[in-house]
C-alpha cells in the first residue's frame, strides 16, 4: 500500500457524512486509521533506510534483546507467528548476511553475527525522523 492511497483510503471518518455513531465507533475508527498510518509510514521508512520490513526489524530487535540468539521455536513464540512463518523470514533474513541458522542437536538456534551491522539496524528508528515527533507525547 503505498502512502497516496493511505490517504484516500484511510480518511473517510474525517468527512462528516461518513463518520461513524457513537463515541465508541469514533474512538475505535480513529485508533485503526492512526496505527494504519503510523505502520504504512514506519514500514516505508525501514525499507528506504535500512531495506527491511517492520517484521525483519521486530525479529532483529528481539535477537539483540535477547543477547544476540534464540531457537527458533522461542522466536515463533514471541513474534506470535506459526514455524513456517518465521521460517521463511529467517530465511530472507540468512539470505542478506543478517543472521544465521545453526542446527545444535535437535535445536535450531538464529544468530546475529553482524552486531556491529544489526546495531545500526536496530537504531534507525531512534535516529529517525519519526522519533522527534512522539518526544512529547509521554
């Protein structure tokens, strides 16, 4: 989805004649255009700054929370995602040198070899211009 058809797409509460009733719709129509927004314009600057989606960079962040590895199944766990589906991300992931895949026994472990690479990823959005925008909201 590109920004110029999230515009058009994602206003339609602002014009009166299409707004929902209640306060109760309002609020929630308001809370999924906002994030929609948020996430289109997020998604657009990960891939033009650092050439990866908002799911590459939430696997990356959590192999560094995590110290640099985790199982694959663990991964899974907290991505909320099925085994095949962090499968085929780990795979574009292994694929562009972000991470590998070992196998340990029956456990197969992602690692972050490139943390010094995997550290400016994971800053990109601190030292974006998005961040400036949410200082004042806390």
């Amino acid at each position: 989805m590109t920004s110029s058809s999230t515009v058009s797409r994602w206003t339609r509460s602002a014009n009166p004649a299409h707004r929902e009733h209640g306060t109760d719709r309002q609020a929630w129509r308001a809370y999924w255009e906002a994030t929609a927004l948020l996430r289109d314009r997020l998604e657009k600057q990960l891939k033009d700054e650092a050439n990866l989606s908002l799911t590459d960079y939430n696997l990356l962040l959590l192999l560094k929370e995590a110290g640099g590895s985790m199982r694959m199944g663990e991964l899974a766990n907290r991505m909320v995602f099925a085994p095949s589906r962090i499968t085929y991300r780990i795979k574009h992931l292994v694929e562009r040198g972000y991470v590998t895949r070992e196998v340990e026994g029956r456990t197969v472990v992602v690692r972050s070899p490139r943390s010094p690479m995997l550290a400016g990823t994971v800053s990109v959005m601190r030292h974006s211009s998005i961040q400036p925008r949410w200082r004042n909201c806390s």
